[in-house]
C-alpha cells in the first residue's frame, strides 16, 4: 500500500512539473490514436474530404446555373412573347410560359398556314420577327388597328395580311428581318452578288438595258394599255389561296385532286414561299448595304430582262431559253455568281410583288442549268401573272422542271415532299388535257444546256 502511494505522488508530481501544452497534445494523441482507434480517426479524415468535396460540387453547380440562367431565361422570355402574339392573332397557343410544346407547335403550325408559310410547327426566324412584330404594331396602333380589323373582317388574323399587303407594296424598311447585301462598283448589266465581299456585285444605274440592247440604254417608258392581269398583285393571289387552304384543311394531295387548278395554284404560292426564304438565307451571307439598296439594284434587274421577259408570252420555250443563254454569255459574269444574285433577286421579286424581277431571274435560273426553277415559269403563264395567260405554253416549262428532277436535280421547292413533283405533274396534264405519262414534245433538250467553265 506504501509503495503504490510513493509511485502516484511520483506520477502526480511529474505530471506537475510537466509543461502544460505538450500534455494536452498527448492526451488528445492518446484518446483518438489509443482509445478510439484507428477505424475513428478514418471516418473523420474521410468526413472532411466529403464535406471538401461537397463544398465544391456545390460552387461548380451554383456556378454553371449562373452561367446557363441568362440564355435559358433569354430563350423562355422569346417563347413566351411568340406565344402571346400567336394569341392574339387567334392561333391558341395557350398560357405564355415560354416553353414550347403541342400547344405552340399547333399554333405555329395554323400560323404558317394562314400565311402561305410551309407548315413545320416550327417557327423560323423571318416567320416569328413578322409576327411579333406585326402583334406590338398592332398593340401600339390604337383605334387605326380597329378600323383596319373591321375593313378586313377576318379578327386580328386579318391584320397580318394588311400588314403583308402594305409591305409588298412599299420599298424596304418594312423588312427588318431581310439582311443586308453588298454593292461593287458598276460593270456589266447583270448584278452579281457575292459572299462577304463589297467589290463583286455590279450596280444596274446606267447600264440596264446595254446587255439586251447592244449597248443603247432604255429608258423605262409607262405603259398605259398594258394588260390589267399584269398588275394583279401575287402576294394578295395566295393570301386567298392560303385561306382557301386552311378552311379545306390543308393541301391538295395527287390522291385528292378534283381542281387542277387550284392545286396548281396551292403549289406555285407554296413554291413562292421557299423562293422567297431561299433568295433571304444567301443573302444573310452579304455585308454593306441596306435593304433598300438590294430591292434598287434588283428593280434595274427588271429593264435588262424586259424583251426576254416578254417572250415568255410569245416564244416556245426553246427559243426563250437560247435568247436568256446570249443574254448570260453577254453579261460575262460567272454562272455561280450570277445564279447566286438571281436567287436574291427571285425573292425580292416575289416580296415586293415585282413580277418582272420574279420573272426574269427564275428564268435566268433555268437558263443556267437549274431546271426546277422551270416550274416557277409554267406558274406563272398558267396564271397570267406578269405574262399573258398562255397554258398552251405553261406545259413545256412544267414539264422541264419534271425532267430535271427525274434527271436527279436537287429539289428546290420543298425538297421533304417527296410526292410534290408527282402532285404538280398530275395537275398540270390534267389542266392541259394531257394523259398521264403522255410526252410533251416541246420540251427543250437537255443536251442543248450550256456548259461553262467556272475555273477562270
């Protein structure tokens, strides 16, 4: 007992004499490393990387929602006002939440159809700038947008064709969503436009007419007993076609065709609608200049085409084409570039309801090759616009664009139908009173195309 009290008054006076700071430290060595052990001392260590690891699993997300927040919350603000404005115009899109789904698709679907748009259900850039833009117009027009809602008698959606109209028939400006394209010094008749360059595109001012004419310029003379077809506006011809389309519930098919005609007619404005955003996507490519400028050079397009415009109405095709192929060879510009500037100014043509310039560029397009652009022709002299209604000569140039297409021309009106060429064949041979596969003698040669040499 002596003893075992001599050895705790050593212990205790040793623990005394001690510093005070390594015994702590010790204490605690000896209560994780001996009492509780290595198994502890683990799960404490692995705690911390967890909660290391969490910290900055969080920083990374908080960090990539910050990020990715402002384009979500761009893109639903963009659904939602399309879906108020497709609203208004009395396409149910539902409560704006800016998520676009069956509801929106629907709506932008019956949007298009009333427009002469291809029906996708899915919103292009040009379709939505018209719409949107068209809904704050209207919103911000007061009591003209009533008047102009009861003249139409068709509720909001009649506002869109007024507004449509009143375009067509304006000079630019009213196409904010048309891009711009560059001008080039002035050189041959012909304007050529190309990619991202501002010395390539000829000017028409003082030249038109020189390629035709031997090098005379003429002058722009009116004419007063013209033809009153002539003037009928295309644009207002397929709103009412459009309308037709969508209270019969949609377009006519080769299983359902009872009028030639008016499926004909459904086509040409379908064919009008991708000339048109075709002519605006190679454009979006061009710099420099501003939408006024372009619709400028393409109306001087108008004079230099005008005697091959007019022999549209009273030529055979081929002899047509062999005069727009001198005009080509005359105008020295390479066939790319100038079957470039044509796709331009077919869809400036066609917007701005100028059918001269329509013309004459769908019919530099089949000259060059492109024979699908031949049906543009057979339209538009089966119809009489810009031509004299000639059916008897519509039927060649139909029956060119089927011949290219079989030949395996890329489809240029819409390419994802693949029985659209069979519908408009079936149509016009029954317009015509030609059979089904019955050959059409008057069709130009393949053989006869010209082949130039793009290399130098």
């Amino acid at each position: 007992m002596f003893s075992k009290r001599i050895v705790m008054c050593g212990i205790a006076a040793s623990l005394l004499s001690a510093p005070a700071a390594p015994v702590s430290a010790d204490i605690g060595d000896g209560i994780v490393g001996g009492l509780v052990g290595g198994a502890v001392s683990g799960i404490i260590v692995n705690e911390s990387a967890k909660a290391r690891e969490r910290k900055r699993a969080t920083t990374t997300r908080t960090r990539t929602i910050y990020r990715s927040a402002p384009q979500n919350t761009a893109k639903r603000a963009e659904v939602r006002e399309t879906q108020t404005a497709l609203n208004y115009f009395g396409f149910p899109a539902g409560t704006p939440d800016g998520v676009s789904g069956r509801n929106t698709r629907n709506a932008v679907s019956q949007y298009q159809a009333h427009m002469g748009y291809p029906v996708t259900g899915y919103i292009t850039d040009y379709e939505r700038q018209f719409l949107v833009g068209s809904y704050y117009r209207a919103q911000s027009s007061g009591a003209v947008t009533a008047q102009l809602i009861a003249e139409r008698g068709q509720g909001t959606r009649g506002l869109l064709h007024a507004y449509r109209d009143e375009a067509n028939g304006t000079a630019s400006g009213q196409m904010a969503s048309t891009p711009a394209v560059p001008a080039a010094p002035a050189a041959p008749a012909v304007p050529v436009m190309q990619e991202q360059s501002t010395s390539t595109m000829a000017a028409f001012s003082g030249t038109t007419g020189e390629a035709a004419s031997g090098g005379s310029t003429k002058l722009a003379l009116p004419n007063l007993m013209g033809s009153q077809e002539n003037t009928r506006s295309l644009a207002s011809h397929c709103n009412q076609v459009s309308l037709l389309t969508n209270s019969n519930g949609g377009f006519v098919t080769e299983a359902s065709i009872q009028d030639p005609r008016f499926a004909l007619n459904e086509q040409f404005c379908l064919a009008r609608t991708y000339a048109v955003a075709a002519g605006e996507k190679l454009a979006s490519g061009l710099r420099g200049v501003s939408v006024a400028e372009i619709e400028e050079q393409c109306n001087g397009f108008a004079p230099a085409m005008r005697d091959l415009v007019a022999s549209v109405s009273l030529k055979p095709q081929a002899e047509v084409l062999q005069g727009a192929r001198s005009f080509i060879l005359e105008a020295g510009a390479p066939p790319e570039q100038l079957a470039g500037t044509a796709k331009i100014c077919l869809s400036v043509g066609y917007r701005t309801d100028n059918m001269d310039v329509a013309l004459g560029s769908a019919l530099l397009l089949t000259a060059l090759g492109e024979g699908a652009y031949g049906e543009l022709l057979g339209h538009h002299l089966n119809e009489g616009f810009g031509t004299t209604k000639r059916p008897d000569l519509a039927l060649a140039w139909y029956q060119s664009s089927f011949d290219a297409l079989e030949r395996g021309a890329e489809p240029v009106f819409s390419p994802g139908n693949p029985g659209r060429s069979a519908l408009v064949q079936k149509a016009a041979y029954r317009l015509n009173g030609v059979e089904d596969g019955e050959a059409v003698n008057s069709v130009q040669p393949a053989s006869t195309l010209p082949t130039f040499n793009i290399d130098n």
